[in-house]
C-alpha cells in the first residue's frame, strides 16, 4: 500500500520568498542541504549527502517538474543502498498572511527494508523538522530582517 507521507506548515512569508529558499543554491545551505549541483531544471540531476544515526548516506535526486513558486517535483533516492525511486513534491499556496507549504513523500515503503533510519516514522520527523524549523525559521527571519 502506498501511503503517502504529508506534511504542511503556514510560513509568513511569500510564496516567492520561499521558492528563492527552496530553490537557490546558497540559500538552502541555510536551512536544508549542501546541494553543489542543485539547478532548478527538469531533468537536472543532483546528489548530496547526509549523516544520520549509523552513516553517511548518498542522496540522488532527479527534478521532475517545476512550476515557479508553486511546485517542484523531484526524486528522492539512496543508489548505494537500494534500488526503490521515491518522489517528493514541495507545493506552495498562497494565502492571505503568508504561504502554505505542503510536502509530500511518496512510495517510502521501497525503504522499508533499509532499517529505523529509513522508516514512515523517521520521514515523517524528518521533513516535520526540514520544514517546521528549518524552512519556517529561516525564511521568517529573512522576511524579517
């Protein structure tokens, strides 16, 4: 069964302020990864990686589709531990005192046999933390300062 993984947060910014964030090199130093080779073009292939409990594991990702300020669609996935493609999807909405943020994660369940690190549970803090802190923070006091 797959079950998607979603998560959303009102950040009180505008949806071009949290593009720029999710979308530029520098910025996402800042609060998400150290992307190099992060270009916001479909097709575009990225890698990066990430230390979590038990390693330091190789993140590849391919974009999928972009629509400025109101989408990006990539894949998400682990080449030197298994061969599951998975697909995350940022959405940004406008609102009227800020931008709402929806994450979504699907077809986790090809990680399943990876261990806790890659559970429903640890995404799903995962991306509460990436976001919620993270993307939230940041972006707010960019707004801010």
């Amino acid at each position: 069964m797959n079950k998607p993984i979603i998560v959303q947060y009102k950040i009180n910014a505008s949806t071009e302020s949290i593009w720029k964030a999710l979308t530029d090199r520098e910025e996402m130093k800042s609060w998400y990864f150290t992307i190099r080779d992060f270009e916001p073009e479909p097709g575009n292939e990225f890698d990066f990686y990430e230390s979590s409990e038990g390693g330091k594991y190789l993140h590849r990702g391919r974009i999928l589709e972009i629509v400025p300020n109101r989408k990006l669609k990539h894949t998400w996935t682990y080449p030197e531990l298994s061969e599951a493609v998975t697909t995350v999807t940022w959405e940004l909405q406008k609102e009227e005192d800020g931008t709402l943020v929806t994450l979504i994660h699907e077809n986790i369940e090809g990680f399943d046999g990876l261990g806790e690190a890659f559970s429903r549970a640890s995404f799903t803090e995962g991306w509460n933390a990436i976001i919620g802190k993270g993307m939230k923070e940041y972006v707010e006091k960019q707004v801010n300062d």
